[in-house]
C-alpha cells in the first residue's frame, strides 16, 4: 500500500471523532509503543477528548479515514516556550514506510516552526530501534536518557530523549 491520495491536516475540536478513532486503534495496535494505554484513553468523556485538541494535533487521512496521528505538546514556561514535544506518533502498518511519516513530521515541524517552536523534542522506547533510526533519519540526535522511564508489565524500559532544532521560518515578519 503506498500514501497516495493521504491529506494531512491539523484538526480542530470539531473532529474529535476522528482524533478518538485514530488515537485509539494506535493504542490498541501498539501498546509497547505510548506511556500511556488504550484503558487510560477509552475512558475519556467526549468533553476530555476536545481538551486533549488545545494542543496541535495532526492526522493523515486516506479516503476520509484516520490512518496517522502526531501531536505536539509544547513547553508552557516563557523561558522555555521555544521547544515543543512531539507525542501520540502513529502511522496504521499497512502505510509504514510509503513516506507517510516523514510527511507527518514535516507538517507538525512547518506548524511548529511557524508557532515559534525553535527545538522540537521526543521519547522513544530504547526497545524501538525502528523508531529511533527513523528519528535520525530525520535529524534528531540523542540527548539523553531515562533509566527505567516506562514501567510496562513489571519491566523498566528506558526511555530515549531525541532532539532536533527547527529551521528558522523563511517567511517575512
């Protein structure tokens, strides 16, 4: 399957069902993958759910439907208002490797870019070694890392910090 005919858009509060549908299957498919679980999620309540959107929130749709998510949760202290966390990163199996992630992450990286956002963070699982290469692929460096950062059935997994700076905004002010 490749990503034509994908559009990808940040979503509004109005689309809260597609941002539960994407979310969920996300969790549900990959649970190894998030710090949180699919039973932290099911439970929200619709009004929860359009909270979760004050945040910038990004899915890739095919035909209508929610085949990948991203978000980006950025710092609140004005000191540190410049860096943002990119969180909820899904792509369905079936797209993975068409090139729909790496258009995910131009989207939220050109929305960060735009909002300010100088350095854009992340964490991954140090058992995710596919994940972590594509972030290098893509720029991003380790920083650092938290020992035992997830706790998943009784086991401690580490957890990767990954950084990359965004370019600086082409347009003119």
């Amino acid at each position: 399957m490749d990503a034509g005919g994908v559009t990808i858009r940040l979503i509004g509060a109005d689309e809260v069902e597609a941002f539960r549908t994407i979310r969920l299957e996300s969790l549900r498919a990959e649970p190894a993958s998030f710090a949180s679980r699919y039973e932290d999620w099911e439970v929200l309540s619709l009004e929860e759910w359009r909270e979760r959107l004050n945040e910038p929130v990004f899915i890739a749709f095919q035909e209508g439907e929610p085949v990948g998510i991203m978000g980006l949760f950025r710092q609140r202290s004005s000191k540190m208002a410049h860096r943002a966390t990119i969180v909820m990163v899904y792509v369905r199996a079936g797209l993975r490797g068409t090139g729909l992630a790496v258009m995910l992450l131009e989207a939220i990286s050109n929305h960060a870019r735009d909002i300010g956002i100088r350095q854009l963070e992340l964490f991954v699982s140090a058992e995710n070694p596919a994940a972590i290469r594509f972030y290098q692929r893509q720029g991003f460096a380790e920083i650092g890392r938290i020992p035992g950062g997830v706790l998943e059935e009784g086991r401690e997994i580490d957890d990767v910090m990954m950084a990359r700076r965004v370019a600086a905004s082409s347009k003119a002010p």
